[in-house]
C-alpha cells in the first residue's frame, strides 16, 4: 500500500482554519467581513467569554438562499470570482471560500439567513465539521452566523487562547478597524449582553473622534493625493498629538485593514522632522489603487499586501501628508482643554526689516533695540529662565511661549539643509585657523565624516599627531558657532560609539550644536530676529528633532486654570 494518501474532507478544513482561524477574533473579521461583502447596513457582533463560548454576527444584509447557504460552508465556495483572472479585479474582502467551511470544522456553527427575494429562511448547523442540518425558519432579510465552543475538538488551540479580557480585547480591535473604514455601516460590540461599542457616526471624522477623544480629533488634519490611478486620502494628528506606538493609525488598502511597515515608514518620512522620535500619529490613511496592482492573497489571514510599485505608493503617502502639513499652523496650546490657536503663516514668513544674523554668537550681537513694527506678528515681551522668549501677536490674545533653543535648531537645520540641496558656497574660509587636539576616538569619528562634514562647509587639514587644523566652517554657523558645532558633534559621535558616518542625521546634529543654547541671554532685537527667521521657514513649528518650539497660553487657559472658567 502506498505511503502518499489523500488526506479526507475533514482534516483539510482543520487545517485551513488553522490558518485562518487563529483565535475569536479571527472569526469575528471573517464574518463581519462576509457582511460587508452582502452589502450590510448594519452590523451587529455578540460575544461571551471573549468568543470563546459563543460568537453571533447579525447583518441586514443581502441574505442568501438555501441553496446558496448550504454551498457557502463548504471548501473554496465563493461567489467572488470563477477563475485566477478574476483576482486582479477583485474588489470584495472574501474570494478564498475557506471561512465559513474552516470555522465550521472547530467549533459549533449555525447560519440562519434569508434571502431579500424569498418568503422564508433557512437555518444551517454543524457541528465540528459534521454534515449540516439544513431547516426552514421564519427569518428577517440577512444572515446571522452563531459560533460555539471554539476549538473545542482541539484542545491544544483552545489551551493556548489567552484570558478572556485578552482575547475581547482582540475583537474589540477587529470590530474597529472595520468601523473605521465603513463609516457608513453601523457597529454595535456587546459582551455579556451590555453594549461596549457603538459606531454611528456617518463619516470618518466622527468615527475617528469615537476612538481617539474630542481633544485629539480637533487636531486632525485632511490628507489627500492622487497619481496615476492611485490615491492617498485620510486623517492624521498634528505633531503635538501622538503616541508612542503606531497601533492608533488604521491603514486601509482599497478599504481592507491591513499591517504594513512600508507605509508606516512612509508617515514617519511625510512628517519628517515634525514628529519627535518614536512618536506617532493617531488617525488613518486610506489608499486605493487598482486591484491588480496589489496582492492580497500573501497570507491567509490578508492583512499583508504587496504592491507593484511600492516606492510609487510610499512617495504619494509622503506627498500627501507633506503638502497638508505645509499649509496648517499647528502651535500647540498650554492648557487644560488642550485646545489650540493658530499664527498667520502669511505675516510670518512676510520679510522683516532686516534679516536675522545668527551666525554671530549671541552674546556680541549688541544691536540697539529697535521700535516694534505694527506688520510684525509676534511681539516679543521678556526673556524668562534665559531660555523662553515670552511673546504676543499683535491680533491675539494668546501668548507665545518659544523655546529659544529649539527655535534657532530649526532655523539652522532649514539653512544647512537649503544650501546643501542649491549646492552653493557653504564655507567660509577662517582668517586665523583654529588648532583641534582630538583623542583618538574623536580622531576617528572625524575621519569617518570628513566627506559629510566638507559637504557642510567644515574645512579641515592635517597636523600631524591627532591634530586637525580648523581652516573653514559653514557660512551659516560662523567661527565660534561652527567650532563648538563640530567639537559637540565629534563629542556626540564618540559618546554614542556610532561605528558608521552619520550621512543626513550629521545635519541635525550640526544645527544642533551650532545654535543659540538655553542659559544665554538675548536682547530685546535679537529675540525679534529670532522669531522673524523662525517663522519665515518651511516647519516654524518643531525643531529637526520633533520638538515643539512655541506653544500658546490663551486668555481662556488662563481663566481655567485659576478656576475662573469651568
């Protein structure tokens, strides 16, 4: 007898839902998945024990007819396509036929559906896979699928399933993620019988503020941008609303949830330096794109796609979320609401009277202070701590509070960056060279970015020994800024024992070092050139490093926090 056997009806299906049915959640996507494909208008999932008991989707949907229900929980039935071909132009979450056929072969299933053409239903139960029972029963329109007893036949599944706290947690998520995406379907998650969610809101924005808080939501922000076929559409946070993790933004592929590290690197390089590191957003991105230009069918459980050009698709996300964020003016306010004001992008990059110089160290800037002009929108007030400069707009009646430090970063970082990319003469050769006495570590670390530093403007030369001789630093920093810049950044590079050149992060670094430092004390004017340069680039509102550089107290923040205001 050969040893190679064909392996019977039953088994194939445990094995599939091995695949497919990993835990309650699972069937819970896989159901409310085939209700969204009925065209359902309202969705309703009850659980108990975290679905390890009983699992029951309730839809309004389509319903099928007897024949159709009986066919559906068997092996690779689907009404989504006939043929390979038909993949490239699918558009609907199921095509596979392995759900309903794998839940039913781990757990106590029964399907009450009636078709919207017929007079009556038909209930369907199985029982591990067993040959169904088929019943007519008075019905409403629409399907209900009852899960019971999960993997109970396989004990070694059901051994593993987590608390049931864990495993609703785990449904919960499911149920979100689709009702985020569907806004125009309702959503209702009971457990136990009591209502733990309820999604009504008729658009993205309400289902959003559903999810992340009143507070959150108002600082959401239009992302939208189309090419060639494919779009980018969504909502995302400002800068100053994030979380450490990236599980509060909900990625969509032509509306299916899905889990993709290109597109979550794709919003980190759209932010770029607004966002602070390992910090993310809240919100979500839908992108669409023509079904046969992406694969679905990589896993089982789709929530992975492959794209045919994904280098297309992470530059249309990163141009999307870059273009909405250049025209918000996000400054975060201190306060208990946590609302926020706005300053006029137009009057701030408005030229001043003079520009502002601060390649010259600070403290020898000794300007005579000047008038306040009417036209300028920030007027600064004091300097607190020597580190904050306090300020007012002229059409407010907020003040600005901007961290001085923070505020000269990004405007060294934008300048280094800008001269970098226009290729223009970027050093300026020193009158008297300044003699570097570097251990060796720091030796190394400047060998290993000599081309990077020069690219900057940094000009170096030998000694002999391990000392360099300083003979150039970029136009933008000056002698003194440019020195302690490049002393700060080899300092950095050795403590950090960085074993490769830095390539773009030099940048920051450099801007970093090479700025005005809290602790030194401004002028009247050089407060004013500060805030006129900062406002007059592309992102006056973080630093390279995602930190914020002003924030706004309003009268109304003040009027909460001394109880003034309820």
């Amino acid at each position: 007898m050969g040893r190679i056997r064909k392996l019977d009806p039953q088994t194939v299906n445990e094995i599939a839902a091995g695949e497919v049915v990993e835990r309650p959640a699972s069937v819970v996507k896989e159901l409310i998945e085939n209700s969204i494909d009925a065209r359902a208008r309202r969705i309703e999932v009850r659980v108990e024990d975290g679905g390890k008991r009983t699992i029951s989707v309730i839809d309004d949907g389509e319903g099928m007819s007897s024949e159709d229900a009986l066919v559906s929980i068997g092996q690779h039935s689907t009404s989504k396509i006939s043929g390979i071909d038909d993949l490239d132009r699918l558009r609907s979450y199921g095509f596979r036929g392995e759900a309903l056929a794998s839940i039913a072969s781990v757990s106590r299933m029964t399907l009450r559906t009636r078709h919207q053409d017929d007079q009556s239903g038909t209930e369907i139960s199985t029982e591990f896979g067993s040959e169904p029972s088929v019943t007519p029963v008075g019905a409403p329109v629409g399907t209900t699928v009852t899960v019971e007893n999960l993997f109970a036949n396989v004990p070694a599944r059901l051994k593993h399933l987590a608390s049931t706290k864990t495993e609703l947690s785990h449904i919960t998520s499911a149920v979100i993620r689709y009702a985020v995406a569907w806004p125009e379907i309702s959503f209702d998650l009971y457990s136990e019988g009591k209502l733990l969610q309820s999604f009504r809101g008729p658009d993205l924005a309400s289902r959003l503020t559903e999810l992340i808080g009143v507070r959150a939501a108002k600082r959401l922000i239009d992302i939208s941008a189309e090419s060639e076929g494919a779009s980018v559409d969504g909502k995302l946070t400002a800068m100053d609303v994030t979380r450490s993790s990236s599980s509060s933004i909900y990625l969509y592929v032509n509306r299916r949830p899905v889990t993709s590290p290109l597109i979550l690197s794709a919003v980190a390089d759209g932010y770029g330096t607004r966002l602070m590191k390992g910090r993310h957003p809240l919100g979500s991105i839908m992108i669409e794109v023509p079904p046969g230009s992406v694969d679905v069918n990589v896993h089982p459980t789709k929530r992975e796609v492959r794209f045919a050009e994904p280098e297309k698709i992470r530059q249309l996300i990163v141009q999307a979320i870059d273009s909405s964020f250049r025209h918000e003016d996000p400054t975060p306010r201190l306060g208990d609401l946590m609302d926020y004001t706005k300053i006029g992008r137009s009057e701030g990059r408005a030229e001043s009277s003079r520009s502002a110089d601060l390649s010259r160290p600070m403290q020898t800037r000794l300007e005579e202070e000047e008038p306040a002009e009417a036209s300028f929108p920030l007027e600064p007030l004091t300097q607190l701590l020597r580190t904050y400069i306090i300020a007012t707009g002229a059409d407010s009646d907020s003040l600005i509070l901007i961290d001085q430090h923070a505020a000269a970063e990004r405007i060294q970082y934008e300048r280094i960056l800008s001269s970098v990319k226009q290729g223009d003469d970027r050093s300026q050769r020193l009158i008297a060279p300044v003699m570097l006495d570097l251990a060796s570590d720091e030796k190394n670390a400047l060998e290993e970015n000599m081309e990077h530093l020069r690219s900057l403007g940094f000009e170096m030369e030998p000694f002999g020994g391990g000392s360099y001789r300083l003979i150039g630093v970029p136009v933008v920093l000056g002698q003194e800024q440019g020195e302690r810049a490049l002393r700060g950044v080899l300092s950095e590079i050795v403590k950090a024992d960085r074993r490769r050149p830095l390539g773009e992060e030099l940048i920051w670094k450099v801007a970093c070092h090479g700025s005005v430092r809290a602790g030194e004390e401004l002028t009247r004017s050089q407060m004013r050139d500060l805030i006129s340069s900062l406002l007059r680039t592309d992102n006056p509102y973080t630093c390279e490093h995602g930190r914020p550089t002003m924030i706004s107290l309003t009268t109304g923040d003040l009027e909460r926090l001394f109880k003034r205001r309820v």
